[in-house]
C-alpha cells in the first residue's frame, strides 16, 4: 500500500513538471501577421474571412508598436506604415497616425484579434510569426 501511495506521489510530481507554459507564445512581444478579417454585414452574420497579406505588427518590450501597414483600419495593404503604443494591461493600442482612435485587443497564445471601433462588428485577426 506504501508502494502505491509513493508511486502515485512520484507520478503526479513528474506529470507537474512537464506541464510547462511557452512564455513567448502567451506574450504580445513579437511580430504577428494578418491571417484574416471580419466585416459584419448587419445582421451578426459575419464572420473571420482568410486574407492574402503580408501586413505585420510588431509589439516591441518597452510599450511600442508598428505595422508596416494602416492599423487605422482593416486595410490588407502595406503600402503606408504607422506607429504608436500599446498598454498590456488594458489591451489597447494607440497609433500616432489613428488621430482619437484607440484599438482593442484580445490576446490567446498565438492569435491576436484586433478590435475597431465600428458599429457592427470589425476585427482583423493576426497569427504570431516570432
């Protein structure tokens, strides 16, 4: 029965210590590309539609952020790069080019959704890439 209870003991301590979290996957410190948009037609239909794009963002350790593309909008283009900041803790990013425009987040390992300010639902949806 001892046997038992310390092999239990020992099995649970090594099934703890592979359990382990990628701390870069979960971080928003990296550069992510645009995989897909969603433009809502009205009637909550709509749903993330693939986009070919080579739009990236990249979200530096010290609070900034830059997309070689718009990030005003859900633009696939690369065209016209922009800057800003962006706050962790409130899941918001403030471009310099977005004049009173504050963007929404959301974070989940390896998808970031960015969130406009439409009145029906607008997103863009980034995939991290390092």
């Amino acid at each position: 029965m001892k046997k038992s209870i310390v092999f239990l003991i020992f099995l649970g301590f090594l099934l703890s210590c592979n359990k382990k979290t990628d701390p870069i996957s979960s971080s928003i410190v990296g550069t992510w590309k645009l995989t897909e948009v969603l433009a809502d037609p009205g009637d909550g239909s709509g749903t993330f539609q693939p986009v070919n794009s080579a739009k990236t963002i990249i979200f530096d350790a010290n609070g900034n952020v830059s997309s070689n593309g718009s990030m005003c909008d859900m633009s696939t283009g690369t065209n016209t790069g922009s800057t800003g900041t962006y706050s962790d803790a409130q899941a918001i990013i403030n471009s310099i080019e977005c004049q009173n425009l504050t963007i929404n987040y959301e974070l989940n390992n390896t998808t970031l959704i960015l969130i406009y300010p439409c009145i029906e639902p607008c997103k863009a949806k980034y995939i991290k890439v390092e």
